[in-house]
C-alpha cells in the first residue's frame, strides 16, 4: 500500500531535459517555483557525465549566454551536484537566480528528465 504524505502540498512543477548528446537543459524560471518554499529536482536513474545545478546570474541576463549562467555551490566550493537517481533538495527562499537548468560534464547518451517538485510551506492556525 502506498502512503501519501502531505497530499497537496507538492506539486510537479514541471521537468529539465538535457537532449540526447546534450549537456545542458531546458531552463525553468524563478516564476514557476518561486511560490513553493522548497523545491527537489529529481535526478533519472542513469547519468553519462556528472551533473551539476547552475543559477541564472539577474532577471536581465541572456539565458543563451553561457557565462550568464554560474554553477551552484554548497558550502562554497563545492559544486551542486545531482548524481543519477538522487534528489537535491533546494529552500527557494534563499536562491539568488531567476531561473535554474542542470549541465552535464560530457554529452548524456540519452534524453535525461530531472523531474521537478515544489512543496509549499505549511499553514498553522
């Protein structure tokens, strides 16, 4: 029997997809997580190169600028990284980016999804 804890509070918010022989992903902006307090991203079972989780730098940067985008650290100088069939869990309160997308250290031989989840906070009366 499956248990579902805290029905309602989470919600798939949507995927990042790095294409086969690709590295990088598609991108998902602060305005889709930015009303959940947390978000997880959900590495596939099977990885290529090791993964890890970028920022995208200001709300006016050219997201098809490279060098707009900078690798997530924690602590500082260690790098964000979702190994395959893993979750990162991420408290969206205190991301400084207005988007995130996932690049891999070699060309994925297969299309790789990274689900996305946002959990809101919860509510005490």
């Amino acid at each position: 029997m499956a248990l579902n804890l805290n029905r309602g509070k989470q919600e798939h918010l949507g995927v990042l997809t790095i294409a086969n022989t690709g590295t990088e992903s598609t991108i998902m902006t602060s305005d889709e997580f930015a009303a959940f307090a947390t978000i997880g991203v959900y590495g596939p079972e099977a990885l290529t190169g090791t993964v890890t989780l970028e920022f995208l730098r200001n709300p006016t940067a050219d997201e098809t600028v490279a060098t707009n985008w900078k690798t997530a650290q924690s602590p500082p100088g260690t790098n964000v990284e979702i190994p395959a069939g893993t979750c990162v869990v991420l408290n969206t309160a205190s991301l400084p980016t207005n988007g995130i997308r996932v690049v891999s250290s070699g060309a994925e031989g297969a299309e790789r999804v990274f689900d996305v989840i946002g959990a809101r906070a919860s509510v005490t009366n």
